[in-house]
C-alpha cells in the first residue's frame, strides 16, 4: 500500500487569507486566532484525517504556505 499524502502547513509564511479554508471540499483547515512570527494570523490543520491529499489548498495558496507531504 502507498504512503498517503496529507497537507503540511509552513506558519511563518501564511497570512491567514482563509483562500484555502475555503477551497478545501472535506473542511481540513481552519483560522488558527494564532498569530506567527510577522504578526499575521495563521491556518491551521483541524482535521488531519479528513485530509485526501488532493492539493487544491495546495494550488491556491498565493504564498506558498502549504505542501503536500508524504505520511511517515
Ligand atoms: S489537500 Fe485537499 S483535502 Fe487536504 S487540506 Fe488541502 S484541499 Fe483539503
Ligand atoms: S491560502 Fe496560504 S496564506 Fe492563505 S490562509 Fe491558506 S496557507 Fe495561509
């Protein structure tokens, strides 16, 4: 059986613009109320096993703040 593939969020990059809070069909993510390093508030992964792997917040993310990786 192959690795699944789940989304990793980088904090320090985001800036809670919620573009891929939206995008998400299984509703994985979340604004955080956190807030990182540069002041800006962050998206945060609510529900990991929701996640399929399918990488549209991937594509939509403006800063580059998501990967999708391979599951240990
Ligand atoms: S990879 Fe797909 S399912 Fe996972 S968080 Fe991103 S949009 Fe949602
Ligand atoms: S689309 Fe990117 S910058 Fe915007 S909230 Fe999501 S991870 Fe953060």
């Amino acid at each position: 059986m192959g690795k699944k593939r789940k989304i990793k969020v980088y904090s320090e990059k985001c800036k809670g613009c919620g573009l891929c809070v939206q995008v998400c069909p299984a509703g994985v993510l979340e604004i955080s109320g956190e807030i990182n390093r540069k002041g800006m508030p962050v998206v945060k992964v609510r529900d990991i096993e929701k996640c399929t792997g399918c990488g549209l917040c991937f594509i939509m993310c403006p800063d580059c703040a998501l990967e999708i990786v391979e599951e240990e």
